[in-house]
C-alpha cells in the first residue's frame, strides 16, 4: 500500500503549530506509532552512536529466537569467562554461573547489563559476531537504512551506528511483533544477587502513560531515550540522540509525547480486509469484487478533525476477470473541509476466477452496450 502525503502537509502546515519547542538534543523523532508516520523530527537520519539503545535490536533478534523456539524464557545458560570482562554496564556475573533467559533479558533491559548481553548472544549463536551479523540482517529487513551494529551492548566502537528514525522504526516493530513481551521495556527495578538495579528511564516513574523503551549513555553518544507512550487509544513513540544530560533527554522525550498527542490523532478508519466497496465484475466466476486494505489502515489527521473526513472510491471502469487477491483495484481519497490529505491504494480482498464460456458471453454482451 502506498501512501501519498503531500496532502496531508500542506493541510497541517495551514494550522497554527508550531514545531516542538525546547528540544535541544542534536538529533530526535516522534512517530505515530499505529501508522508509523513522522510528527516531528530534526536530523532524524542523522548516523550517530546510539549507545545502549543498541540493545533494542539485540531484544528483537532474541525476542525472534525465543517465538521460533530456538531459545526459551525459562532455560538457564552458563555464563562464559568473556561475558565477565565485559565492559560498560554490568550485573557483576561470573563465569560458570547458571542464571536463566528471563532474568538475563531483564538485566539488560533494566541495567543495560554487557555482561548479560553477551551471554545471551554468545548462548544462541556461538560468537558475539555472529550474533550481530544477524542483528544487521534484521534491521536491514525493517528497514533501517542508517544503522550498522557493530557489537550488541551499545559500546563505543567505529562505525556502530543508528539514526533517530531508525530507533523509531525499531520501537514500533518491538511493539508490534512482540506485544505480549512489553513488560520488558517498561520495568523499572530488578533485584538480582541481592542487590535492586533501577531502570535510568526516568519517563517511568514520571509519567503514567509511559509504556517503555529504554534509556542508553556513552561519552561519544552523550544522553539518549527511545520512549513509547499509549493515551487513550492513541500511541507514540519519540527518540533523542546526543542529549547533553539526563534531565534533558528525559524532558525533551516527554516534550515530543506531549506534542505528538496534543496536536494529532490516529484514527483507524478500515480494518484489515474490511470491504471498502464492492464493485461489480465482468466475465466472472462471481459478479463483484470488494476491495479495501490488507492491513489496518490508519490515518493521521489535526486532532478534533476526525468527523470532518471526506472520502471518496475512485475506481476505473469497467472491472474485468481474472481478478487476484492484493491487486490494485482502486483509490480511496480523503479530505477535510475539501482540503486534500492524500490517496491510498484499494486492493482486491479475495481472488475472482474467469467465468464460464457462457458467462464470459452474456458479460461481453453486457459490455458491449455498457451496461
């Protein structure tokens, strides 16, 4: 499905607002997470470390792992003599230690633990470059188009890399394809060996609506957040790269949640394979098709505006057999107050074979005189 926004731009940029004001981090992002769409950014594609947050893309591949059953919460790994000399952040493991999946994802997740990291990477594929190798395959196949990993903790090493965007990208994709793995991202204190390791995502004791991500600090990265947040049905998510201290990566964070809500809303107008409109066929096995969106399709639109939306089928007649399913088979154009917001491909929804030698001749009649 292709979008078109060039209407939907020059509608909000007839409002009053105003970018977020304040941000002062080098590079940041906020997105509507239903649709993926960018509210705001600033050097959004900017290449920079990304520090600990590097350990959101070291989740998603072992979050894969454990939905392929390649590996489980449950089963305990030994931690190998080269995950204790890890540097950075650190649960302070020890070699031949038994410690399960579950608390060592937590400890990387809560800590940015290295040295968890590294056993669970070293654990599922042999060598920490291997496991990176996949790390990159994955963010290559989300789509991530600045980002190149280059260890899985998130440490200060030439040419590991990702963008605001990315980041972005990458938090949506979490939510998505790991919704009932969310409360890893958003636990905000783990008791291990007896000692409590608090989250430095300072968003979750701050803010209620807060569902996540994860906070990550190296001197050449300075400060960084990637923050979700759900507020009634609506969901953002906002990234800051190179803040110059916590407080302020934290207060810039909650500056773009707050504006992406305050100025937007999400709606979902059709649901996945929800008919759109059903058209009439010719020389088909079925005498119509209906056509609308394989995925949930959701719109951006000015907040309050949602009962103001204009829509309109454009359809190119006559329609013919065969028909195959994801076909285009039309547009669906949206306005507010007659002011364009974009057009959206329409597909077929279900596959229409060629009719019979007699049907395809009373179709051909019907045809002919246009009717």
């Amino acid at each position: 499905m292709k979008f078109f926004w060039v209407g939907l731009a020059l509608l909000f940029s007839a409002t009053a607002w105003a970018a977020p004001a304040g941000i002062t981090a080098r590079a940041w992002v906020v997105i509507d997470e239903a649709s993926g769409r960018e509210l705001a950014g600033h050097q959004a594609d900017l290449p920079l470390a990304p520090a600990s947050l590097t350990q959101l893309m070291t989740a998603y591949v072992l979050l894969d792992d454990i939905r392929r059953n390649k590996l489980s919460l449950g089963e305990t790994l030994t931690v190998p003599e080269a995950a204790t000399q890890a540097d950075g952040a650190r649960v302070f493991l020890k070699a031949g230690e038994q410690v399960s999946v579950d608390t060592l994802l937590q400890a990387m997740l809560v800590q940015s633990a290295s040295d968890a990291t590294l056993t669970l990477v070293t654990a599922v594929d042999g060598s920490e470059a291997a496991f990176v190798g996949r790390m990159n395959r994955e963010a290559k196949r989300l789509g991530m188009t600045k980002s190149r990993f280059m260890n899985a903790s998130g440490l200060t090493q030439p040419g590991h890399e990702s963008s605001a965007r990315d980041l972005a990208l990458l938090a949506r994709a979490l939510a998505r394809d790991f919704p009932d793995r969310q409360a890893f991202f958003k636990q905000k204190e783990l008791d291990f060996k007896g000692i409590t390791y608090y989250n430095a995502n300072r968003l979750l004791w701050r803010d209620s609506t807060v569902t996540g991500l994860k906070v990550g600090r190296t001197v050449q990265a300075g400060f960084c957040m990637a923050a979700s947040a759900q507020r009634g049905d609506q969901r953002r998510i906002a990234v800051v790269l190179g803040g110059r201290s916590d407080a302020q990566r934290t207060q810039d964070a909650l500056r773009l949640l707050n504006y992406g809500f305050e100025n937007f809303d999400s709606i979902r107008l059709y649901r996945a394979r929800q008919p759109v409109k059903v058209v009439n066929l010719y020389r088909g096995a079925r005498a119509s098709v209906s056509m609308g969106f394989a995925q949930d399709f959701h719109v951006l639109l000015p907040r309050g505006s949602a009962a103001r939306v204009q829509a309109e089928v454009i359809t190119q007649q006559p329609i013919v057999a065969p028909v195959r399913k994801g076909q285009r088979m039309g547009t669906l154009r949206l306005a507010i107050d007659g002011k364009p917001i974009g057009d959206y491909a329409l597909v077929a929804l279900h596959d229409v074979a060629v009719a019979g030698i007699f049907g395809r001749g009373w179709d051909s009649i019907r045809l002919f005189f246009g009717r």
